[in-house]
C-alpha cells in the first residue's frame, strides 16, 4: 500500500509518499504526478521518500523520470541508497 499526499503551496509543491512504492502504486505515483504536472508544470516538486519503506525496479523507473522532469527527491537513509542511484550519484556518475 501507498499513501499519496500533495502538499501545493503558492511557490513549490511536496508529494510525500509513505509505504510501498512497488505494483500498482508506481501506477498511481505516476497519474498523480502527471495530473499535477499537466495542471501546473512549472511548479517546483519535492517527492519526499523518507517513509517509503520499499521501492521497486518499475518505482525506480518512475522516480528516475520524476526526476529527469525536474523533481528533488527527498530521502533518509533507507531510500537514500535508491535515491542515489536514480539521480545518477552512483555507479561512477559523482558519487
């Protein structure tokens, strides 16, 4: 299971996700975030990780393009060693 809260403040937005980020919930995750993109695209966005407690291969996938559209993923360090590796600050790329 996964909780999706969208916190839209006047100049930055926050989705903070809590659980599993895995199955259907990428799905969700993913329509949530283009819904929000869709509507107001050049919004900053803060994903928050720091409790999700499981990230699949396909919820990286979304959180490597949440980021490739201009997302800060935030994390602790459960997530952190994902988080890294979607940013591309492992694996020899600056990290």
């Amino acid at each position: 299971m996964l909780r999706i809260t969208l916190e839209n403040g006047t100049d930055a937005a926050t989705f903070r996700l809590e659980g599993k980020l895995t199955g259907p919930w990428v799905n969700e995750f993913e329509r949530s975030w283009h819904d929000f993109k869709d509507r107001t695209p050049s919004t900053p966005v803060t994903v928050d990780l720091c409790k999700v407690s499981f990230i699949d291969s396909e919820g990286k996938k979304l959180l490597r393009q949440v980021f490739q559209q201009g997302a800060e993923l935030r994390a602790q360090l459960m997530t952190k060693y994902i988080v890294d590796e979607v940013t591309g600050q492992r694996n020899g790329n600056g990290g």
